[in-house]
C-alpha cells in the first residue's frame, strides 16, 4: 500500500514532469519562431516603432542566432493580386561552400533588371563601393539563381520594405555561402534612415549582442518609402526603375502568419528573370 508521504512525493513529481514538458514545449515555439525571423528579415521595433533592426537570412538555414521579436505588421485585408501568373520554372536551389570569385571589374558599372510578375525593377549597383556584394549577384543571376523566386516579405509599418531572394520563400534559405558586409559608411544612411529606393543585404546581425557580422547572402530588399534603420544592412544599389511597381505591391498589403511571424506579401511577387548587365 502506498503511504501518504510516497503518494504526496508521486504528485510532486508528476507536477515537476507537466512543468518541465511545458517548458519544453514554449522553448520549441519560441525556437522556431526566432529561426523564422532571424533568417529572414527581422524587426524589432521599439518605442512607438521608431527604430528597427533587421537580423535577416543569410546562407545558413535554419539558424536562430538572430533578433527573436515578431516583425510589427498589422493585419490587411486581402486586396485584388495586382500581379500577374508567374513564368513556368522552380528555384534551381543551387548551392556553393564558397563565396564566388571577384570577377566584376570594380571601375565599372552594372546593373541589375528584376523581371517580375509586377512589373520590371531596374536597379543601379554601386560597384566601387560594394564590390563583393555586387560580384556575388552577378554570380548569383548568370547561375539563374534569383529565377522563379518568390518575394517573401513586405513590411508595411515601421518601415517600408520588400524582402526577396530566398529560393525557398521562407525566408530560411541561401546559396551556401556568406559575403561581408560592405559601404556602412554611406552618407546616405548615416542619418538613421534608409532612402525610398535604396537596395541593401538583409543578413542575421544581432544588433543586441553584436554577432553575426558579415552574414549576408542573397537575400536582400528593396526600400519603397524612407525607412529608419541603422547602419547595419550594406546598400548596394538605387532603384532606377520600378518604384511603381513596389508602390503597387504595397498597396496590396501583406498578411502575417501568426505561426513563424513572416508578413507575405498579398500580392504573387515572383522573380521571373534576374539579369546582371555591365555598362
């Protein structure tokens, strides 16, 4: 027969268990709601939402050393699509241990031309400043890399972004390989701000803790209206041609998933072609 002192210890310890598998379990959720934010674009917006910090992507899915907040992203209503069917074609999902070689001429310029389900985006990069990051996307476009993927986050409060360059569209995925970060310095956003139009790295720096310098990738994203931001996210190219269409994919809206915190875009944004041209 059991005593009274042994029964009372047996619920103790059964109490302990449902504690400690709860705890778990809130461990788990919270896991893989940091890896979902931190490898893709994360904000963390405080104070009335003034200042964010990304601790985006980069080329190592599946991490979770990054910002752990939710971005702040307030429910739409679904709009009409405003874009079109994407082209026939997967995300070749390619991927290398090593970044590219330089290839690129520094002295020169290039462009990249975004042809989306949207509409084209023309952006100017800045190869003398950013050389590295430059050269990486001309690797990344020859090798078709950016081809039939999607844009997977906008953000439409706090600051204005869209967010592509992951095969997978889920903000988890890369080619393999990081690139450092390039051009903090730039004057342009030495103020705290971001322009509308300015094209920069989203990557996994934690702001917090400092960690995770000079994990960029490819993913990257693409400013519609002035954003503020620290200098943490290298800006490597100007839109030249397109800001309708962002504008356009931002009127649409974006709708949060409340399991991983990512807010999609409303509309179907899909890079049909990515092209890198010299001169």
């Amino acid at each position: 027969m059991v005593s009274s002192e042994q029964r009372r210890k047996q619920l103790a310890r059964e109490k302990y268990l449902r504690q400690q598998r709860r705890r778990a379990e809130a461990r788990r959720k919270a896991r893989i709601r940091t890896a979902a934010v931190a490898s893709g674009l994360a904000l963390v917006l405080v104070v009335g939402g003034v200042y964010a910090a990304f601790a985006g992507l980069a080329g190592d899915e599946g991490k979770d050393d990054g910002a752990s907040a939710k971005p702040s992203a307030a429910p739409t209503s679904k709009a009409p699509d405003p874009c079109g069917r994407p082209a026939k074609g997967e995300p070749n999902g390619k991927q290398w241990k090593k970044e590219p070689k330089m290839s690129i001429d520094e002295s020169a310029s290039y462009t990249m031309t975004l042809e989306t389900t949207c509409g084209d985006i023309g952006i100017e990069m800045d190869a003398a400043k950013t050389p590295r990051t430059v050269n990486s996307f001309a690797f990344l476009a020859g090798e078709g890399f950016l081809d039939h993927t999607k844009c997977h986050r906008l953000v439409t409060e706090g600051i204005h972004v869209l967010q592509c360059g992951d095969p997978t569209g889920t903000g988890t995925g890369g080619p393999g390989y990081t690139i450092p970060d390039e051009n903090l310095d730039d004057p342009r956003i030495k103020g705290g701000t971001y322009p509308a139009g300015t094209v920069a790295m989203a990557n996994r720096y934690n702001a917090q803790t400092g960690e995770n310098r000079d994990s960029g990738s490819s993913q990257f994203f693409l400013v519609y209206e002035d954003s503020p931001l620290p200098a943490d996210y290298t800006p490597f190219g100007t839109v030249t041609q397109g800001m309708d269409v962002l504008k356009k994919i931002a009127e649409a809206g974006a709708t949060p998933d409340p399991q991983t915190g990512n807010t999609a875009p409303n509309a179907t944004v899909v890079i049909d072609k990515a092209t890198v041209r010299k001169g």
